[in-house]
C-alpha cells in the first residue's frame, strides 16, 4: 500500500526525492492512516484544483484497501 502511494505521488511533483509516507498505528476501528509528505512546492500539484487530485489518490488508495479487507486513510502533510 505504501509503495503504491509514493509511485502515485512521484508521477504528480517535480521533486520526486521529496515525497516520503508515513504511517500510523491502527485505531481502534482497525483504520491505518498513511501520511503523505512532499516538497513544500509540490504540495499544489497533489491537492489539485479543488482538491480534485487528493481525492483521486485517496479513491485509488481506497479501492485497493477494499479489495484486501483493510480500512485505510490518506492525509495530505
């Protein structure tokens, strides 16, 4: 899950060097929560207009944890 977070956030900055995840303990409810830390000015580029590109990424990273019956959360730092 981690490795294809960070192949998602490489694809979108300048900085490639500059994005790192972090991850959280589970919470009660079994939630993992994955931290996504870029550049300061990349941090555009993966919010998006909007926020149209962070809800994209969380939608795919989503799916994916559906489909290995695990719940997850994605934040933008």
């Amino acid at each position: 899950m981690q490795e294809l977070l960070i192949a998602l956030a490489k694809g979108l900055v300048e900085n490639p060097d500059g994005v790192t995840v972090t991850t959280d303990e589970p919470k009660e409810d079994g939630t993992i929560v994955y931290h996504l830390h870029v550049a300061e000015g990349d941090m555009g580029r993966v919010i998006g207009k909007q926020g149209r590109i962070a809800k994209a990424i969380r939608t795919v990273m989503r799916a994916v944890a559906n489909r290995q019956n695990l719940k997850i959360a994605v934040e933008i730092d």
